[in-house]
C-alpha cells in the first residue's frame, strides 16, 4: 500500500471520528439543556443561557486582550511568542465555545479562557502542534552518526 493511500484512509476515519464526536457532543448538549429546563424551568434555561453568553463575551473580550498584548509585546521586542500565540489561539477557541448555546460548550469554554486552566491547555496544545510539525516535515528526531568501517593497526 502506497504512503499516499495511508494517509488518505487515516484522514477519512479521522474526519468520520470527528463527525461522529461534534454528533455526540450536540446530541449530549441537547440532553443536557432539556435536563436543565425540566429542572428550572425553560424560561429560566433560555435566561441562564443569555447570561452565561454575555458574561462569556466579557471575560473572552477582556482575556483576548490580554493575550493580543501580550502577542504584540513579545513580537516587537523581537522574541518568539510561542507561549503567547498559543494562549491567543486558546482565548479565541473558548471564546466561540463560549458564545455558542449550551452549557457544557460553555465550561470547556470558560476552561479555556481562564487564566487559571490556560496552562494545562496550552502544554497540550504545544504538544500537539509540536507533533504535528514532526509528522508534516519528516523530520527525524536527531540521533549518533554512524560511520561504518574498518579499523587497521598499523603498530603490529
């Protein structure tokens, strides 16, 4: 089998697992909304929604800028913003996340945007952007160079 059939089978199962996991994670949000509106009432439910998306828009606006000073700081000063670009890119993920209906988007989102969590989420972000630059490139982990040969003494 040729590389290029390899990776095209592993990108369609890796599109099915993606479509297959946004199915369930709508299907679970729904569960999740019509538990809450049966626990507090759907008046109640729509209400909490509303809040929960403006005070998410706040904190995303206030984190975004941060993060944009921060990216923008360290660009001018000439330094590689790693850190920061990845806490660009997380604020602005949990931002859609945040502004999108539902509750459990709404907390994987909050996670996201707070200062306090940001870490744990930018090490794995890295991590994946790291192995992704790996995998795209080809680029071999450095290893021993290997000289084959023979030795001769010339002492006997």
């Amino acid at each position: 089998m040729s590389p290029a059939t390899r990776r095209s089978r592993r990108a369609r199962r890796i599109t099915a697992l993606v479509l297959l996991a946004v199915v369930a994670l709508v299907v679970l949000e729904l569960a999740v909304l019509v538990g809450v509106a049966r626990l507090i009432g759907p008046w109640w439910t729509v209400l909490l929604l509303v809040l929960d998306t403006l005070l998410g828009a706040w904190l995303v606006k206030r984190e975004g800028r941060r993060a944009w000073r921060a990216l923008r700081e360290r660009v001018e000063t000439g330094r590689v913003p790693g850190r920061e670009l990845a806490d660009s890119v997380l604020v602005l993920l949990g931002g859609v996340l945040l502004i999108s209906p539902g509750f459990l988007s709404d907390a994987l989102g909050l996670l996201l945007v707070l200062p306090v969590t940001r870490p744990l989420f930018r090490g794995l972000l890295v991590a994946y952007a790291g192995r992704q630059v790996v995998r795209r490139t080809n680029v071999a982990r450095p290893g021993p160079t290997v000289v084959r040969g023979e030795v001769i003494d010339e002492g006997e």
